[in-house]
C-alpha cells in the first residue's frame, strides 16, 4: 500500500475536486452537503494527541479513497469530451489528434497530369 500522505493534504486535494464540481453546477462548494460533512469528520478525527486511533486511520485511508475516485472521473470527463467520436474525421484531423502531421508536397501528390 502506498503512502497516504498527510490527512491535511487529503482534505484540501477532496475540496479541490469539490471546487470543480461547484463550477460545472453554479452553486458554491462551501454550501454542499458534502463539505459540510468533510470538514465535519475531518474536524471530529482530529489527533489530540500522540495515540494510534484506528478511526481516524480508517478515515483518512477511505477519504484517500474518494479523491482518487473524484480525481479519476474528472479526467475520465475531460479525455471523453477530447476524444470522443464526433463523426467521421479527415485525415488530417485523426493525424493532429495524436500529435502528427501528414507530410506536405508544394507540386501537387505527384500523380497527377501537369
């Protein structure tokens, strides 16, 4: 298993994604059920002092979680929306996708009549 990182990292990467959320909504993220909870257990798994406390370990593995989840939509959006079939494309615009270019002759393709 990989290294959690800090429970305060954790927090604002998920408020973060809740930001995004907020934009593609129009409402302010600071106004959602969702944060509200956040902060909510974040603030109640609190360490006080220097004791192992298997909730707050189970708390931040499972926010942990569900920013890895809400990081991986996103992009899955955002790939989906790039390249998403829309249609039959030239060759020239199946080239640029991928970052190529269809070589260029000034005279014409060379086959035809002159």
């Amino acid at each position: 298993m990989a290294a959690l990182g800090s429970p305060a990292r954790t927090l604002r990467g998920l408020l973060r994604e809740l930001r995004y959320l907020s934009v593609a909504t129009g409402r302010p993220y600071r106004d959602t059920a969702a944060y509200r909870y956040l902060v909510k257990a974040f603030r109640a798994h609190r360490v006080t002092s220097e004791k192992l406390c298997r909730a707050q370990h189970e708390l931040h593995f499972q926010a942990a979680t569900y920013l890895c989840l809400l990081r991986s939509i996103r992009e899955h959006v955002a790939l989906h929306q790039e390249f998403h079939g829309r249609g039959e494309r030239s060759v020239e615009e199946s080239a640029g996708l991928v970052g190529l270019q269809l070589p260029h002759q000034p005279g014409g393709k060379g086959w035809e009549p002159t």
